[in-house]
C-alpha cells in the first residue's frame, strides 16, 4: 500500500461535525472552518498496528477532506476534531 493512500471508505451517520481547531494565536486567515462529517476512510500508514487507520471525512471550503489532506493543503499545525453537531 501507498502510505497516506486512501484504501477504503464508508458513509457516516448523520449529526457528526468536524472542527479545525489551531494554538492560541496561531494564523488561520484564509483557513476555512470545519463542516459536516460525511464518511470515515481506512487510510494505508506503515506507522501503527495493522498498517492502516480510520480517519473522517468532512466537508470544509466547497470540498471534503480527510484530516492529513487538510493539514497539507493549510498547514500541519491544525487539528480537526469530531464531536456532535448542533
């Protein structure tokens, strides 16, 4: 497997939000907020048990993203972080 390749994906329930969250202080001009969870994907990762992990997907910016794309597209110092959706 490609390590960071998507090799798998399942829709998500309804009422899950993700939020990028930054630092205090931290720069974030232009970095658009987080959005509705729309899938969780099995992505390849030599680095952990198994080779792989599941991670979100979420809408931000008019597309979705998995977390590690959004951090290469905006900066790894962000985080994104699901909870329920109000």
């Amino acid at each position: 497997m490609i390590p960071g390749a998507v090799v798998g994906m399942v829709p998500a329930l309804a009422g899950l939000r993700a939020d990028v969250t930054a630092a205090p202080g931290t720069e974030t001009a232009g970095v658009p907020g987080g959005g509705v969870v729309v899938g969780w994907a099995l992505v390849a990762d030599e680095g952990v048990v198994g080779g792989a992990r599941v991670v979100p997907v979420f809408l931000a910016g008019g597309r979705a993203w998995t977390p590690d794309q959004f951090r290469q597209e905006h900066g790894q110092h962000l985080g994104v972080v699901v909870g329920q959706a109000h």
